[in-house]
C-alpha cells in the first residue's frame, strides 16, 4: 500500500519505519529535502522515500497526520484537494495546559481535523500511547497482543486501517464513529498522567479480554 506521511517526528517517524519495514511504500511530504527531520527519519531506515507534501499525498492510498496539533490547519492546507477521498489517520492530540483537553472537552481534535479536510475519511489511531510504542509494540511476556483502539465515520477506512493496525503487530480495536474520538483522546491524557507525571514505564499499554 502507498503511505504517506505529514510529520515525521517522535510518532510518525517509528511508525513510518515500521510500516515501510513491512513492505509498504511509505513516502514523507516533505517541502525541504535536506530539513533536519527528513534526514533524521531517513537515518532511521534508508527505505523512505520523500516528495513534495502534494506529490506525496496525491500518490498515496492512506495519509498519516502526526504533527503538533496546531500545527495541523497549516498542515493540510499545504495539501488541500489532493486529500479529497483519502483516508486521513489522525495520530494527533489536542493537549491543553496542565494536561487538559486542549479544545476544552468540546470538540474531539479529530472531529476539528475531519472539519479541516472535509473530503477526506479521518480515522483517529496510534494516539493512546507514547512514541516508544510505535517501532516495537512486543509485549513477549504476555499471552494477547497490545490493544489499538481506533474509530472513525467511514466504516471501509476502519477496516484498511485495522489491517494496518493489525500488520503492526496491534489487537485492532474498532470502537465505532469520529464521535468516540473525545474518549480516546481522554484515554491518551490517562496515559500521559500516569506515564509522565506518576512515574509508569512508557513501555505501558492496554490488553482487551473478552470472555
Ligand atoms: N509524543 C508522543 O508520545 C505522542 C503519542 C501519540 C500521539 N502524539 C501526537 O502526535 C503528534 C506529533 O507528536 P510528536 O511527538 O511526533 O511531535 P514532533 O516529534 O514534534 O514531530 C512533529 C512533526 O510534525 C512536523 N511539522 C510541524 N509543523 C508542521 C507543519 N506546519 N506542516 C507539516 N509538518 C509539520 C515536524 O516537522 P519539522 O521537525 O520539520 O518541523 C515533525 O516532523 C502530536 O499531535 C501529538 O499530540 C504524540
């Protein structure tokens, strides 16, 4: 599958690397070839390959999102049209002072980046955990794979991405339309206060079991 990527730092790169590792053609949308962040995600694995942010995007089935979430208006304004009927993974987070909801529990940040690319399929994924997950999500000790909650409008996009999900080594986890996404995002704040502020290892995820 054709990937492309808008952001390309603690989570879109490993997940970047991952992906291409797999066999997939993963391309970063980059406007400056030689910018420390291209270089630095190619130090990490030589196999990606890079384009203008329209070629990229234009090129690709699925677009990974995963710049700072203020960033992301800029972001896909850069790439406009060329968004119309792709899947949109949003890996981003609307983080506010004191680890609140940055849209004040409102909005999701995700239903804001479907309203910014109205003609894409946003699918919300890889954002409850930290970026010390994305490369290597083994858990060896355990009997049941790590758990990728993931939600989104269009229910084919859920299922591409849950492959994808799948692929990465993840239990894919669909729970349902963009309006779930205010709860993954307060699932990503658990996690941060535990991890960052309470002292958990990063190395920390979640397991569903079902009986
Ligand atoms: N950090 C985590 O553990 C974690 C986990 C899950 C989800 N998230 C979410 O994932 C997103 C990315 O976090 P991160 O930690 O990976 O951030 P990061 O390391 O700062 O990387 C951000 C990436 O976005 C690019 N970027 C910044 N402004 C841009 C713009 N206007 N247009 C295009 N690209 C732009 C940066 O490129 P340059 O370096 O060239 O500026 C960089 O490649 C955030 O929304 C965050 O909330 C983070």
């Amino acid at each position: 599958m054709k990937i492309a990527f808008i952001g390309y730092g603690n989570v879109g790169a490993p997940l970047a690397s991952h992906l291409q590792r797999l066999g997939h053609e993963v391309i970063l949308a980059a406007n400056d070839v030689s910018s420390e962040s291209v270089q630095r995600a190619l130090a990490r694995n030589g196999g990606l390959r890079v384009a203008t942010p329209k070629e990229a995007v234009s090129a690709a089935e699925v677009v990974f999102l995963a710049t700072p979430f203020q960033a992301n208006a800029a972001a896909l304004q850069a790439v406009g049209e060329e968004l119309k009927g792709k899947i949109l993974v949003d890996c981003t987070n609307p983080v506010g002072p004191g680890l609140s909801h940055g849209l004040n529990n409102e909005q999701s940040g995700s239903e804001m980046v479907q309203k910014l690319a109205p003609e894409s399929k946003v699918v919300k994924a890889f954002t409850i955990y930290g970026f010390e997950n994305f490369e290597n999500n083994a858990y060896p000790a355990y009997n049941v794979k790590p758990m990728m909650l993931y939600c989104g409008q269009d229910a084919a996009a859920r299922t591409t991405v849950g492959e994808l999900i799948a692929q990465l080594g993840w239990e894919p986890v669909d729970v349902g339309g963009l309006e779930q996404a205010l709860h993954l995002e307060h699932m990503t704040l658990l996690w941060i206060r535990m991890v960052r502020v309470n002292g958990y290892s990063p190395h920390m995820v979640w397991a569903m079991l079902k009986r």
